[in-house]
C-alpha cells in the first residue's frame, strides 16, 4: 500500500506499520514544549485504500486536536518568552495578527518557512540579542544550505528575510514587548535594522511563453481528450489572466468565502471564473483574485476570436458555474493535477521545461507592448497592475528594445558623421 495524501488535515503526519500506515496526529513542537497533551495521538493504522468514512474520520480528529492545542495556548497567561521563537508563534496564533487575514496558499507558504526557520539556530535568540550579523548569518544559512561551495538558495533564503520582516512587523504594531512608552522596543529595533539592510535577491525570471507555444499547447489538450486545459490555456492568453482567475482554487470549507458548488472532499471551490460572469452580449466581468481592493477583470470576449472558438464548444446547457471543468472528476481542477497534466501537454507541443504555465501572463503582456509599439500605459491597464513598474518586470521585450535602440543610435551616428 502507498503512502496516503490527505488534504485538510492540520498536524497529520504518516508513520509505516508492517502492513499499511498509520495516521499520526503531531503537536506543533513549540507548543509540546509548553507541556501540551497529547503531543502524539494514533488516530488509526490502515491497511487498504482510504474510504471516504476515512477520510471524514481523520480529518475530524485532526481539526479537533487541533483546536484543543490552540485553546491551550489561548488560556495560557499571556507571557512573551523574549524569543524569536515566541515571536513566531504570537504571529501565528493570534487572532488579530495579519497571518490570520492570509489567502490558503499564502498562508500555507507562511507556515512552511516558518518551520524551516524555527529549526534554525536563530528561532532561539532572545530579541534583545539580535543584531545585524544575526540577520545576515540566518540569509547566509538558507543561501547556501551545504556552505558556499555547494548549491545556492538566493530566493529562498530572500523569502526568509521578508518571512522575518513580516515577523517584526508584526511584534512592532502589536507591541507584544511590555516596553515602557520611553524606550523602543527590541521588534522595533530589529525592524529598522531591516529597513536598513538589503538582502540580494535572484535575479528576475526572463522566461515567457510564445503564441506558438500557447497555440501548441491548445492543439495537443484537444488531441489528448483534454478540452478543458485547451480552454483554460487560451483563456489565460488572450486575457492576460493569472492561473486562480480561469481556474479558481480548492481551500478548506471553513476558510472565507460562498462556494457556487457543492463541498467536495471537505474542501470548497473560490475565486474561479464562471459562466454567470459572462453577459449574454459576451462580456465578461469577474473580480480578480489577488486584489483587496475590489479590481475586476473586464472584457468584450468577442474581441477575442482564438477565446471565443473554445469557450463555444461548450454546449449551452453545461454554461453554468464554473468554466473550466476536469474531464476526470466533473469538476474544477485542482491546481497541483491541472500542473501535472499541463505539463505533459506542453512538454508533448515541445515547449521547454523552463517554460510554466504561469508565463502564459508575461507572454500575453510582452505580446501587448510589442503589438502597441511599446505602450507600457496600455499593457499595464490590460494586465489590471496599480503600477507601471510592475509591468515592466512582467515585459520581456527588453532584448528587443535594446536592439532597437542601438539600431537608432548607430542611425544617428553616421547621419551625423556625414
């Protein structure tokens, strides 16, 4: 029997029995350290595929220790320790903090450096100790995990650096030090240390997908029986679109938000783009889901002829709830098996491995800026960016542009010269 996967199930973990595997509730090693009990429990040893009663049997065990282990950190006194550690777990556990405001994926990012930190020297300094060499040592520890003679983990080790900040940040606006109202607190300290110092970062990826390469990607999904990753490729293409947007995202039925579908699995569908959103003149309007402040992505599909060939493929009668639907399951993808089959579509259209499927967004951009003569202000509007400069980061027109200017300059030149 194979190692199981459950989603939604905080604090499981899967142990080998000589038939099977058991399911493993762990308490989070901070907390065992305040005495929590059971810093173990075996919810159950199975030894065939999990049934759906399974399924329903250990997620309930897990969300309920679970919330017996926060409940006791809530009714402990509420005593900062001083350590960085402590810090992480204030930030994590508190109601009001902003980690608590976090989108699933997001926080799931959070909670995974958050760990890797914790296993680090620093998570055990007292935050008076803390200085800038500290901070550097812990970058250099995640930047080169072997020594600098072995492999390099810049983006890592940078997504360190800002988990921290976001860390301080925190105990700063919250004041979770009793500091007197004369004296700066050690959060506050340590936040101006990083407000001064500049981590290196990995340079920006360059990569971007083609319309040969999208078009490519297309004809094979339709060859291969998938009509709908056709579907989802073309509509992140010619709408500029980011992946959650075409095909939503699966998050635990208790996080925020009304799902349009059923509960499948003990999980709910978001953010994904539906049939309701389009107007019977084929206009589309559907709130984007990485912004806060309420954007929403408009378009006149008929403007988009290569959109409009797939999205008519589907009869009227399915033109409800979510538009891209999984051939398997009847229902939306799940993000890590439409990567998975993307993949192979793409790798089969001979695309490079080097190119993902989140470049469809910088190739449709690149396309704008070129097709409009370099208008930035254009290709910023179409990707719905607050700002110009993030546009540029997502162009990949820069070769190009550089080509062209020295094809002026040397124009010049020789005019000049004569």
């Amino acid at each position: 029997m194979e190692k199981p996967h459950i989603t939604a199930a905080p604090g499981l973990a899967w142990r080998p029995r000589k038939n099977g595997w058991a399911a493993v509730w762990l308490c989070r090693q901070d907390i065992r350290e305040l005495k929590f009990e059971p810093a173990t429990h075996q919810i159950g040893v199975f030894e065939s595929e999990l049934t759906e009663a399974d399924l329903v049997l250990i997620r309930k065990e897990c969300e309920r220790l679970q919330e017996e282990m926060y409940r006791f950190v809530e009714n402990r006194p509420k005593v900062f320790g001083g350590r960085y550690r402590d810090l992480i777990n204030s930030y994590q556990t508190d109601p009001d903090s902003d980690y608590q405001r976090m989108r699933p994926s997001s926080r799931s990012s959070a909670d995974s450096l958050l760990r890797r930190i914790s296993k680090n020297k620093f998570a055990d300094l007292k935050l008076r100790d803390i200085g800038l060499r500290d901070l550097r040592h812990l970058y250099n520890d995640f930047r080169w995990p072997d020594g600098e003679d072995g492999r390099e983990m810049i983006s890592t080790a940078h997504d360190v650096i800002s988990m921290v900040r976001m860390t301080f940040s925190y105990g700063t606006k919250f004041e979770i030090e009793k500091a007197s109202r004369d004296r700066l607190s050690e959060c506050a300290r340590i936040r101006s240390i990083l407000r001064e110092e500049r981590f290196e970062n990995a340079k920006p990826n360059e990569e971007s997908m083609t319309l040969v390469q999208c078009e490519g990607i297309v004809a094979n999904a339709i060859a291969d029986g998938f009509p709908s990753i056709a579907l989802a490729q073309t509509m992140q293409w010619a709408l500029r679109a980011r992946q959650k947007d075409i095909l939503g995202e699966w998050v635990h039925e208790k996080e925020r938000g009304i799902s349009v579908i059923p509960h499948a699995d003990g999980l709910k569908w978001l953010r994904g783009a539906r049939w309701e959103e389009i107007s019977d003149t084929m206009r589309l309007s559907h709130p984007i889901s990485k912004s806060r402040t309420g954007k929403v992505l408009e378009r006149d599909l008929n403007q988009y002829p290569m959109l409009m060939a797939e999205l008519m493929k589907v009869p009227p009668e399915k033109r409800t709830g979510p538009i891209v639907i999984c051939e398997m399951t009847g229902l939306p993808w799940k993000t890590s098996t439409f990567r998975k089959f993307w993949r192979a579509i793409a790798t089969k259209a001979g695309v490079p491995a080097t190119v993902m499927n989140m470049h469809s967004r910088a190739g449709g951009i690149t396309e704008t800026i070129e097709a409009t003569n370099g208008n930035l202000e254009a290709a910023r509007k179409e990707a719905e960016h607050s700002n110009i400069s993030t546009t540029v980061i997502y162009s990949r027109r820069k070769l190009q542009s550089n080509n062209d200017t020295a094809v002026i300059v040397a124009d010049f030149r020789a005019k000049n010269r004569a």
